[in-house]
C-alpha cells in the first residue's frame, strides 16, 4: 500500500515553528474546498500530522481516538474526508458503512500497518490459539477484523488493564507502544515486532543535544518511540495529551518528539509557548527531518479533487466491516 516516497521536501534544524500565513494561492484553496464542502453536506476530518493548511480548514483535528469519535458522531454528513492515512478512512468507513469515506490520496498508507499483514497475523493466532488480541488502531481493517480490542496510544494502558489477567495478550503491531504499556500496567504481553519508521528514528543522542540547545523546556514524548527516548523524555502521552501537558506545565518551550507537524495544533491550542521539533545532523552536514511521508502524501490540491470527484473512495466488505467494528466499539465503550 503506497510506495516509499523520495526524501521529504521538508527541513529544519531543532526547527521553532513560526505561525503560518496565508498565500493568496491557498487562500482560494481553501474557499474553494469549503464550498464544494457544503455541497456534499461533508465533514472533514484531519489528523494531528496533517500539513498546517489541511487542519486549518478542517472540521476536527486530532488523534486517532478523538477521530474515531468524530466519525462515531458525524450522524449529519452524507461524506466524511478523512485527511490522514489509510486505516484511519478505512475506521471512518466501518464505523459508518452507509456513507461515503473519502481520503485524498489512496497511496497515505502506513509504515506501522504494513509491517502486521493480516496473513501473518492469522497463522501466528491458529499456532498460538487462545491470545487475546489487543491491536492498535494503526493496523489495516483485515488485522481489526482478527482482534478482540483495538486501543489508541491514548488509552491503551486503560484498555490492557480492563482485560482478565487470566489472558494472555498478544500486542500488535506496534512493539515500543506495547513495551510502554507494559511498564504504565504492569502486565506482560506477546509484541508483534512492528514500529513507525519516524518515531524510531529519534533517538538518546538527538535528545541529549536538544537538551543542551533548550536546557529549561520539557521533552515531551510519543509512546511509539524507542525505550531509550522514552526514559529521557519528560512526558511520553499521545498527541491529545501533549495538549493538556503543555497547556498545564508552567515552561514557556517545549521539545516535542513526534511527527513535527503536531507542532500546529499546538501552537493553535496553546498559545503563547515555543514548540521545538528535533532533527539529526548527517554527516555531510545538513539535517534529517522527522516527517512522516505518508501523512504528506494529502494536500490542499488533493483534497479540492476529491471533493470535487466523490473519489477516491474507501471501499470494503460488509462482512469484513461487521467484523472489525466490533472491536472498534469495545474500545469506545471502554474508554468513555
């Protein structure tokens, strides 16, 4: 699902980020965008590491829990954007399967996701029957479909905790996230050997230099990165916690490691502070920078088109559908 673009075009170095202004060019973009939008009676959905003009026009921007609420609730709209990747539309879908699930580019698709294929997960579950599955929500529709419970980085400790400790779990696909679970929980489980290609790249050295760059300000962490960056981090949440975090901690700088544009929700719902997002100088002497390719892959352009052509489409089977809903709920359920 989606080939690995070339080198992102973005570029920083322990990049502060600066609030965005408007081009005359996006600007009609974005008129244009809200007008075909209420044409299709749409609801556009964007995920926190969406480019800062996606969630700028966006009904709702956040995490991949606060979204799966949001498409949940979109009880009004006969078509949902969902600007982010493709399990995140393929969710959107199941949770509505009578309305139109758009997502601007086919191809956003997931280092995480693809490294659990449902195949392979299926042959581990008939060899080691009895596991009760916990699948994070960054997995393909096929995997929900195999799984007893699917969890978010913002309430997976909550979710494992409310499993019989008579179960052994089996954590998919994501092994950092499982491994700081299992320390906030105390409960050991089977990890699938699957990571995101950007949070894996922070890492103890990259940390320790934004440290003596910006001694006073909170390092603060997604779940999905190594154990090395976590143990040095301040905080380690989801995305939707960083918010709060920052919102609340008196410190007027933040070092934030994860996907770098999370850093305009940020700067949208608090205010006032100074958001640094790190890079790694290479040797030949420029920077590395923690993009996520997939996410970049929607734009402004794209999502005018798919407006514009109801397409593309998410499509997929009902009884596929039925199956991985249930899951999907028991996580809403149990995390209300």
């Amino acid at each position: 699902m989606g080939a690995h673009m070339s080198e992102p075009s973005h570029c920083c170095k322990a990049r502060v980020f600066t609030p965005e202004t408007r081009t005359d060019a996006s600007g009609e973009l974005e008129r244009e965008i809200l007008r075909l939008k209420k044409e299709r009676n749409a609801v556009i959905l964007a995920h926190n590491y969406q480019i800062g003009e996606i969630q700028r026009i966006a009904d709702f921007t956040g995490d991949s829990l606060g979204l799966s609420y949001k498409a949940a609730e979109a009880k009004d709209a006969d078509v949902i954007v969902f600007c982010g990747v493709h399990f995140m539309a393929e969710t959107a879908k199941i949770l509505n399967p009578s309305k139109t699930v758009l997502l601007p580019d086919m191809d956003a698709g997931c280092s995480l996701s693809d490294s659990c294929p449902a195949a392979e997960l299926a042959a581990y579950k008939e060899k080691n029957p009895g596991l009760y599955t916990v699948a994070y929500i960054n997995c393909s529709a096929q995997v929900k479909a195999l799984s007893d419970v699917i969890v978010t980085s913002g309430n997976a400790a909550k979710i494992v905790a409310k499993i019989p400790q008579d179960r052994e779990i089996l954590f998919v696909p994501d092994q950092n996230l499982g491994q700081w679970v299992m320390e906030q929980t105390g409960r050991q489980m089977r990890l699938w050997p699957g990571n995101c290609h950007v949070h894996v790249r922070f890492n103890a050295e990259l940390i320790d230099a934004l440290r003596q760059q910006f001694p006073a300000a909170p390092v603060v962490a997604h779940p999905e990165c190594v154990q090395g960056v976590r143990a040095l981090a301040d905080e380690v949440c989801s995305t939707e916690r960083m918010i709060t975090f920052c919102r609340e901690n008196p410190a007027d700088t933040f070092i934030i490691i994860t996907e770098p544009d999370m850093i305009h929700r940020l700067q949208h719902e608090v205010p006032g502070k100074t958001f640094v997002c790190g890079t790694q100088q290479r040797q030949r002497g420029d920077c590395d920078c923690f993009y996520c390719e997939y996410m970049k892959r929607n734009t402004l352009e794209k999502l005018r088109d798919c407006l514009k052509n109801n397409t593309p489409k998410i499509e997929l089977d009902s009884a596929l559908m039925e199956k991985a809903r249930a899951p999907i709920e028991r996580m809403l359920d149990w995390s209300r």
